[in-house]
C-alpha cells in the first residue's frame, strides 16, 4: 500500500567523519557517544561538515477506546484539554521547544469532542474520533490506520518543507501507554508483563487492570491474526495500536524521505517507530532516541532498535519533550565535528 523512498545513508562521509573526528584536538573518542552522533549526522547529509538548523515536533492527539477499562490515572477528556493547551502555548513542549529552537505543530488525528478553533500550528486530519476499546474490539480498520499513518506523513513533510532541519514527533492521548503496550508487545513477541508501566501514574490495582487490558488485547488480535510478531505490521497497528502512534510513525518515515535527522521520543512515540522500521527498515539510520523513559517497555523499544538515549532525565510526560530536549545536543555533535580544527589545522602537537 504504502511506498517510501528513503535514500540509504552516505557511508563514504560516515567514515571521513569518523577519521576526522579521531584527528580533531581532542584525546581519540573522548567526546564519548557525541562523536557517534556527529557520524550519523554526518551520514545523513552526506558530508563530514554537517550543520543543524531549526527543528520542528510534530504532536499527535487521539483518543483511546481503552480508558474504559479504567487503565488511565487522568479522565479521557483531558486529550482535548490538552490539546487546546499546546495550541495556547501553555505546555512544557512549547516551553521546551521555544528553547531548543523549535516549532510546534498540534496533528488531530483523532480527538474526540468538537473541532478545534483554527491556530498556529493546527495540523486537521481526524480520521476518527478515538480508537475502538482494544481490550474488546480492534482499535481501528487497517484503511483508518493508513489513513492515519499517512496523515503524519503529510504532516512530518510540512514541517520539513517550512525549514525543519531536525524532525521529532510528540503524542497525547490519554491511555495511550496502553496501546503501546500492546503494540510494542506484538511486535516484539514479548509478555505484557515485560512492557506494561504505570503511565500517567496508576495506582497499583489500575496497573492491574491496565497489565490485564493489554494481555486480553493481544490475546484478541491473535486469534484474528495468528502469531503477531510475524503477522502484517500495519494490521497489527490497527488492532491494537493508536491513531496518534500511527501518526508518528508517519512524521518519522517523512523526516527520513526528505533526508533529516528524527528524533523519537517516549514510549508512545517509540512504538510508532517501531512499526516505522518494520515497515520501511532504511528508516533505523535516520533514527535517533532523545531520551530513555521511566516506562520499563521503553529501554526494549531502545534495545530492539539498537538506539542509546541522548538524555536519561527520568522523564514521563511525552509531547515531543525528551526528544525537543535533545536538539541541542545533536547541533553541538554536528558543530564539533564541523567546526573544531584537526592538530595539523591547529598546530597542536599531539601526544
């Protein structure tokens, strides 16, 4: 259904910035993992002088059949409330991206309430308004999670075709950490117990309910699908995935066709790309992970994608956050491979 065209990375410049960067003025390797990000970067753009400019985060919003279950600490309406919230500015992502020299876009994939009045940054493209209760019901129809997917495609190319030299994408969705869960467990082959967390912070008997959610969501999708680590991924996704994680996995796929760095961020947003890299694999080497999450599913999201976190802040909160967080960072790996001269350019004597 869906073609990419995702160039493969240049390996010529990966190596050149390697040999450069174990000539600059430094003792070899002593920037640590900055120097690997700077080779990727290099990579990407097909050059040993990368440069970083203005970012963008795509924030995508729906809503999750699955709170009936009682799996969310915070009401289902809190989706639409938050969503006017980034629109006024008033969220830590427009905080964080103002800082990181960013822009935000707000993608309504599938909020459920009234239309939002139009904003800066509002990206519409409900394709329903909410998934189905995954516990009991597919999430949603494999032509809707196309839909979907393709609406942070649209999205993701929008923001790179605006200045976006740097690409993230950011979620909300009250219940979502379930849909993850779920989605992250298919995928993988792994127990619910090895990737269900407390997201917004349930207590102890609404983790139960929400370990036992995703447990009767995969068990669902399995006797419709068969094995689900070797079934479609795009079926998968719509029986158990979420609108906006779909949505993600587009922005990501759009950053890597137009040849820019993405960033994921928490463990909604990590479920996206894995199906992302399931579905177009040349998408891991554009990939890099802001930050690792305290949600236990996370660090084997990082781990199959073979991604180390830029940032381990202990961070929870999705939006786009850890990963807005870690813009800089990768702009100061491209500068100091760019810009730092090599001991002969300098005239420093080595040891």
């Amino acid at each position: 259904m869906f073609k990419f065209s995702i160039r493969p990375v240049d390996e010529a410049s990966y190596a050149r910035a390697w040999a450069r960067l174990d000539r600059l003025t430094k003792p070899p390797r002593s920037l640590g993992r900055l120097e690997a990000l700077a080779a990727q970067i290099a990579a990407i753009q097909g050059t040993d002088r990368p440069a970083l400019g203005p970012g963008a985060v795509v924030v995508a919003a729906a809503d999750h059949g699955v709170t009936a279950e009682g799996v969310s600490a915070y009401p289902a309406e809190v989706t639409h409330q938050m969503v006017q919230n980034f629109l006024a500015g008033g969220a830590a992502i427009n905080q964080i991206a103002a800082a990181a020299n960013a822009r935000v876009y707000v993608l309504d994939v599938g909020v459920r309430g009234p239309e939002f009045p139009e904003a800066a940054g509002l990206i519409r493209a409900r394709v329903r308004p909410g998934t189905g209760n995954i516990a009991r019901e597919p999430a949603m129809t494999r032509d809707q999670a196309a839909a979907a997917l393709e609406a942070g495609r649209a999205a993701g190319r929008r923001a790179v075709e605006a200045g976006a030299t740097l690409l993230a994408a950011g979620d909300m969705g009250i219940g979502n950490t379930t849909a993850a869960a779920a989605l992250t467990a298919a995928l993988l082959g792994l127990p619910p117990e090895a990737v269900t967390g407390r997201g917004t912070g349930v207590d102890e008997a609404g983790y139960r309910r929400k370990l036992a959610a995703v447990g009767r969501a995969l068990r669902r999708a399995e006797n419709r699908l068969g094995r689900l680590v070797e079934a479609d991924p795009l079926a998968v996704a719509a029986e158990l995935g979420g609108l906006e994680l779909l949505a993600a996995a587009g922005v990501l796929l759009a950053g890597a066709e137009a040849g820019v760095p993405v960033v994921t961020d928490g463990f909604p947003v990590t479920a996206g790309a894995l199906l992302a890299v399931r579905l177009a694999p040349e998408l891991r080497d554009y990939l890099f992970a802001g930050h690792r999450s305290v949600e236990p599913g996370h660090a084997r999201q990082l781990e199959a994608l073979d991604l180390f976190p830029v940032l381990d802040l202990g961070l929870r909160l999705g939006e786009g956050t850890g990963a807005v967080l870690a813009f800089p960072v990768l702009r100061a790996a491209a500068a100091v491979l760019a810009g730092m001269a090599t001991f002969d350019e300098a005239g420093v004597s080595e040891g």
